[in-house]
C-alpha cells in the first residue's frame, strides 16, 4: 500500500452527522497554493455574489451558477470534480 501523506477521504453518512464517531467526521482539506490571491479577488470584486468558486476564482453571482441540484460551482473544474466524487454528498438533502 503507498504511503499517503493524509488519510484517504471519506463520505459523510447519516451516523457521521450526527458526530457519534467525531475522530472520523472530517476529510483532510487541500488548501490552494494561490489562496491569498483568491481572498484578494473576492474582497474586491464589488457585484453581488452568493459565493466563490475556489476551483477556478471566479464569483459565483447567483444560485443558477452551481451545477443542478448541488453546491458545487458550474465551471469546467466544478464539472470535473463533480463527476470525480460521484455518487457522494454533493446533492443537496
């Protein structure tokens, strides 16, 4: 088996909610080497927005803009990594 340097993400369930087993609720969390210029972007940007997308920096300007019935962001690395962690947690309850 290969080392990894973080354990091996896991999907949250019903159990995992609830917080009955807190050393397993959490998946190890990739921060982007450019983070300091996406926080830049969105305290500049002046239009209104619901969020920001932190695969391809970009604003995320209204609901219509997140894949159906998901909360990940409609641009093309939204699209991927969709499609990378399908079926999982991703579709809102």
């Amino acid at each position: 088996m290969p080392d990894r340097k973080y354990p091996r993400p896991v999907r949250c369930s019903a159990r995992h909610r609830t917080h009955e087993h807190p050393d397993k609720d959490w998946v190890p969390l990739q921060v982007p080497p450019n983070l300091m210029e996406i926080i830049e972007a969105y305290l500049t940007y002046d239009k209104p927005k619901v969020g920001w997308c932190l695969l391809c920096n970009s604003p995320i300007e209204s609901e219509d803009d997140f894949i159906p019935e998901t909360d990940t962001h409609n641009c093309a690395k939204g699209r991927r990594f969709h499609q990378s962690v399908q079926p999982s947690v991703l579709v809102r309850a």
